[in-house]
C-alpha cells in the first residue's frame, strides 16, 4: 500500500515511556494519536480506535488503559448529555446542599402502582429524586409505560404537598435504540424532567443518540 496512505501523517506516536516504580518489567506508555483518525462526536469510533484494536495484539501480554486526554477541539463535536449538575440544580430548585436521592427497593417484583406509591413515599418523605434501578425495563410484572405512569403521578403528588420541586430518574432503556427513544418521548410527553440509560450495556451509541 505504499503510496496509498501517508505514514508520517496518521501513524501514532509513543513521545514518552516511564518505568512504573516499585515494579518489574511494567511501563507506562504514552501514545499521542492524531485526530483526523477519529470520528467527530463518536465515542464509539473512538474507543474502537485506542482500546479496541490495541487490545487484541496477540504480542501483547498485559495492557490496561490508564488515562485518555482528549483535545477540547475534539471534545466539543460530541452533542451531549445537554446537562451537567448545575442544570439538574436549577431543574428542581435545589442549591447549597448536597441532592438527596435513593434507587427504588425492591427492586424487581412490585407492580407499577405498588413501586408508584414508594416513589411517592420516598419523594413526599423529604428526598429531592427517586430513580429505577438499571435492572428495571419492562418485566412482564410491570411494564414500563404503566410504571411511568404511576411515577409520574407519585412525583406530581409530592410536588404539590411539599411545595418542592421533584425529580425521577425513568430508566429508558430497552431491547433497541427505536424502544429507547420511544420511551424517553413518552416520558417526556408526561412532563417528568429526567431520564436515564444504562450506557454500559446499551452502549455508547445508543446514549449519544438519546442526549
């Protein structure tokens, strides 16, 4: 391929290696890669490229990826998550002290109006949030619109005795990106003011395409 493809220009570079200290035979590397070889505003893409396929060198023994740096030219073509913890704050009014919040329990076996009236408790008991836990989707004992129904109801209830602003982190995840996005604009239709992914296992993609 030569010709094809210039090496000086897209190859990595290893600028510094340091001996771990109190260790035999260990190393830290470290790897500057140029840009051009990654996708704008793909996590995906730009795991594949750094962990991915170094990973699987068969002439590697022992590898663990330490750190990422990653240039705020870069950073700034990823789309989201839109809001950090400030906006969370100025969202249910809360300022000065620590958010207080639990994950429903149990969490498996109670049916939508059952988990509803312990988001309820917990919300109208003084907690800012409740969220699910990342176990709960849409198990055949309460299914998931049905669940954020109840929960919106619990949470509106609450705000209207306390006079606080409340939050409950629904959790959207699902079986495909389509159901995802099905049941966060349901969620969203309800007026409830947080959803949540469990990225680890739905994925990066599916989470940039949520934000």
């Amino acid at each position: 391929t030569d010709g094809l493809t210039s090496l000086d220009r897209y190859k990595g570079r290893c600028y510094r290696i340091e001996r771990v200290v109190g260790e035999k035979d260990q190393y830290i590397a470290y790897v500057a890669y140029p840009l051009d070889l990654f996708e704008e505003g793909s996590v995906t893409n730009m795991f594949t490229s750094i962990v991915g396929n170094v990973f699987g060198f068969k002439a590697l023994r022992a590898l663990r990826l330490e750190d990422l740096r990653i240039p705020p030219a870069y950073v700034k073509t990823f789309q989201g998550p839109p809001h950090g913890i400030q906006v969370e704050r100025d969202k249910l009014n809360k300022y000065g002290r620590p958010l207080l919040g639990c994950t429903i329990k149990p969490k498996l076996g109670l049916s939508a109006k059952n988990y509803g009236r312990a988001v309820y408790e917990c919300l109208r008991g003084g907690l800012d949030f409740t969220k699910d836990d990342e176990n709960v989707n849409s198990q055949p004992f309460m299914r998931w619109r049905d669940r954020f129904l109840f929960c919106a109801e619990a949470l509106y209830k609450a705000q209207a005795e306390t006079g606080e602003i409340k939050g409950h982190y629904l959790n959207a995840t699902a079986g495909t990106c389509e159901e995802m996005i099905k049941r966060a604009v349901f969620a969203r239709e309800l007026g409830v003011p947080i959803v949540m992914h469990d990225y680890l296992t739905g994925g990066f993609t599916a989470n940039t395409s949520l934000a």
